[in-house]
C-alpha cells in the first residue's frame, strides 16, 4: 500500500506533464510562424520552406534559365528544397528535442 506521498508526487508529476504539453504547444505555434531558406547553385536558385513543412516562395535568378539546359534548373530547384526541407526538419528537431531529452520515447 502506498503511504501519503504517493499521490502528492502523481499529482505533481501530472502537473509537470500538463506544463510541458503547455509548452510543447507553444513552441509549435511559434514553429509554424518561421520560415528557413534553402539555396542551390550558389544562391542562383532560393526556395523558402515555412514551418509546416510548406514552400512559400521560389527565387530563380535569371542567369541560370538557360533554355538549353532545363535540366540543370530542375536539378537545382530539386537541391534547394531539399536544403530548405532539411534546415526546417533540423530546427523543428533542435526546438521539440527539448521536450523528450532524457525521456527515451520510442518514435
């Protein structure tokens, strides 16, 4: 049988999970809100990524439209949204990461 702390530390255990499902949800709203850019080609083509995982904007600079090599473009395009995919996924990881440190959850 459990003696008089027993509840008092499940409470405020429960308490402390409250708090950071809290703060969890915070820091998603606030994730949501930032954008990171991805680049190629030495800047020749630039895609934003915003924090759902969704490109916003698509920058080309004309130097790089060749008409003959349509292929490079798409190569680049390719390249620089992943290189923005990639900066989101690692700040996303960087930003919820403090919330399972130390907990080894399974995902």
């Amino acid at each position: 049988m459990m003696r008089g702390g027993g509840m008092g530390n499940m409470q405020k255990m429960m308490k402390q999970m409250q708090k950071m499902q809290k703060d969890m949800a915070k820091a998603q709203e606030e994730l949501s809100d930032k954008t990171v850019e991805g680049t190629a080609g030495g800047g020749m083509v630039t895609v934003i990524v915003n924090g759902q995982k969704e490109i916003i904007d698509v920058k080309i600079k004309e130097d790089v439209v060749d008409p003959e090599d349509i292929e490079m473009l798409q190569d680049l395009v390719l390249a620089a949204t992943n290189d923005a995919l990639k900066k989101m996924e690692d700040l996303t990881n960087d930003t919820m990461g403090q919330f399972t440190k130390g907990m080894n959850l399974p995902f």
